[in-house]
C-alpha cells in the first residue's frame, strides 16, 4: 500500500464518538489548516444532521400516534353506548401495545352500572364481581394509579390479575389502568401480553394518554344513560312510566308485524285505590302500589314491560303472546295481587284487588290506536262488572 496522509475528525453525538471522517491523499502532500478546519465543520455537520434525522422520526412518531388516537377517540364516541365503548376502546389499544388479551370492566355504584367487556379471552358465567385477592381490584380500590406489572413482580406473585383460572400465560406482563373521573374510579382497563415481548415505555405512555381520555368520554356516556333511564323510570314503583311506554308500544307492534307474531297489552287498575289513600292516607297508598307493582312484575317474563301508566292504573306490554296465554296471565297477576297479606303485622292495612283489561294484535285489533282502545274498553268491562276480575275485550 502506497503512503498517503491522513485528515480524521470524530463524529460526536451526545458527548461521545460516535463515528470518524478520513480524508487522505498522496503521501508527501500534508493537509493545510483551514482544510483540517473544513473537515471538523463537516463533522459537527453530519453530526447535526443526525440529530435532526432522529428528531425529525421522533416528532413524526408522536405525529401518527396522536392520528392513531384522534381515530381512536373519534370511534369510540360514534359509539354512544357505554358498552360499546368499551368494546372500542380494547381494539385501540391492542394497536398501540403488543397485547394478547384485553378488558375493560365498568362498575359505577353513582349510575347503578356494571358491565365487562373482554378481547381475546372469556371470563366465567360466574363472574360477578372482582375478587380482591386480583391485581384489578387492588388498583381499582386500592392504588388509583396505572400499574405495570413485569418480571419478577408478575411470576412471583400468588395474585391473578382479573379471576382465579384466568388463562394469561405464565409471567405474562400486564398494564393496567383506573378508569377515573375526578375523584371517581368507576372501571378500569387492562392489557395482557407475553413475558418475550414486554410493553414498551412510550407504548404505555400512549394507552395511558388514550384511556384517560377514554375514561371522560365513558363517564358522560353513563351520566347520560343514567339521566335518561331517570326520565323513563316511576320513581315510586322502580317501573317504566308512561313516556317509555308510548315510546316502546309502536316498536313492539312493528316488531309483530315484521315476525309475524302476535302481541298482547294488558291494562290494570287497583280497585278503589282512593278509597285506601283517604282512609289510611298518602303513605299507606305508595306501600300498596309498591308492593302490588313487584307482585304484578314477578309474574311476567323478562320480555315483558311492565310500566305504570299513571296514578293506580299499570300497563304491561307481553311480546309474543296470544289472547288465551294473555288472559291466563292477567289471572295470575289479579290472583297474586289478591294474595298480598294485610291488616295486623302486614304493611298493608286493607285488602287490594285488582281489575285487568286485555287486548291482543294481530286479531282482533290490528292497529295500535283500536288496540290501545280495546285493553281500555276491556278494562271498563271488568270493573263494570264488579272488580277484581279479568275481561278481553273481543273487538
């Protein structure tokens, strides 16, 4: 190899070398200063161009996860449902982390709301609650802040992180998060993955950013559904009022003529209820359709929807049902109401009765206002006729 004379100046990044310029030419031709100088700037250059480079791909990095999560938040609140939401939510976040297995569990004693959605795996029918002796549970109840499990503190560990049997693998890593709004922790998130391939950092800075944004959309989504429930609900009774009753009637009766099924309202009125609240008083009266509401509505099936109509008078829309099965219902339900103890230690001081109207589509009424007015003109006739009996208004 021929001589030849050498210029090199370092590459430093971050105070340490991290690769080296070499000129070199003919041996005998030595490099003047202000051309040593020229290759130093170049240096510190190249150097700065790689810092812009990495710079420029972390920036572009936040850029498409914030895209990602815009996306993401933007579903979720196409969604409208709390459980749908959270649904949503698990989809976005298995972009965001290497997860094998996802969930989300809402439980709002304030809006009377509980509900588990899971990705990836089941959980028992017999999961009701968390147990505390899970890693769920204690940051829900206990730490109020995300937690990471990994290594040691996910293999050593006896506790499980959602149930007992859960199907996680071994040492598997786990990110967890409160769903929380104020001081209010009403659900949390979780994220599963394999031990090989742990959650990165900025991973899990990301889903944290996301979920806490997930978690205002969630909590207004309940605020909401549980003022709208309210506004449909007897506040006496516990039942469905009239408004969700003049909503759900047309939609069933749709429902029948689409399946071809038939469908039957009953009317109900507790006989001589004034009678009850002027001698016994106000408080008396609630206890007797309090308690004649919950006999009534355990005598229907889970389809039906039983509803107080206004003051003492009930309706209860029975999905499905044909006259005969409709009538033999309405007995059950005047025989049940019948049977309510009273006087003595009862809470009830009088006897109640009830007197029930019942009209059927698609025959013999087949619109909604001549079936309204046949459970009405049904509903007359047994009270005409002495009370505490049942007719079916024929047409």
């Amino acid at each position: 190899t021929d001589a030849v004379s050498l210029a090199m100046a370092p590459v430093i990044h971050r105070g340490k070398a991290r690769a080296l310029l070499s000129l070199h030419r003919t041996a005998g031709q030595p490099f003047l200063p202000e051309e040593v100088a020229l290759l130093v700037r170049a240096a510190r250059i190249y150097d700065s161009w790689e810092g812009f480079a990495a710079h420029f791909h972390a920036v572009s990095s936040r850029s498409d996860e914030g895209e990602r999560l815009a996306r993401g938040l933007e579903q979720i609140v196409r969604q409208k449902e709390p459980d749908a939401m959270a649904g949503c939510v698990l989809d976005h976040l298995f972009d965001l982390l290497p997860a094998l297995y996802a969930f989300t569990v809402i439980r709002s004693p304030r809006f009377q709301y509980a509900y588990i959605e899971t990705k990836k795996f089941e959980v028992p029918e017999s999961f009701r609650y968390m147990d505390r002796q899970t890693w769920a549970y204690w940051v829900l109840m206990k730490g109020g802040e995300p937690l990471y499990l990994e290594g040691a503190a996910s293999r050593d560990t006896a506790m499980p992180v959602l149930f007992r049997g859960e199907p996680f693998p071994p040492g598997a890593v786990a990110y967890l998060h409160p769903l929380s709004s104020g001081d209010e922790q009403f659900g949390i998130i979780g994220v599963v993955g394999r031990e090989a391939t742990p959650f990165p950092e900025v991973g899990r800075r990301a889903a944290g950013r996301f979920i806490e944004q997930v978690a205002a959309l969630l909590h207004l989504a309940l605020l909401q559904k549980h003022h709208e429930r309210f506004a449909t609900l007897d506040g006496l009774t516990g039942l469905y009022n009239r408004r969700h009753f003049d909503a759900e009637l047309p939609k069933e009766l749709s429902r029948s003529q689409r399946e071809g099924k038939p469908l039957s309202l009953l009317m109900v009125d507790l006989d001589h209820f004034k009678k009850i609240n002027d001698t016994y008083g106000h408080p008396a009266g609630d206890l007797v359709l309090k308690e004649a509401a919950h006999r009534m509505q355990a005598e229907l099936r889970d389809i039906d929807l039983l509803c107080r109509y206004g003051g003492e008078e009930f309706s209860a829309i029975l999905p499905g049902c044909p006259p005969g099965e409709a009538v033999a219902v309405a007995e059950r339900i005047r025989r049940s109401v019948e049977s309510l103890p009273w006087g003595g230690a009862s809470v009830l001081p009088a006897p109640v009765t009830v007197s029930v109207g019942v009209a059927s589509f698609p025959r013999p009424f087949g619109s909604l206002l001549t079936l309204l007015k046949g459970a009405d003109d049904a509903l007359y006739q047994a009270k005409d006729r002495g009370r505490n009996r049942v007719a079916a208004s024929g047409g």
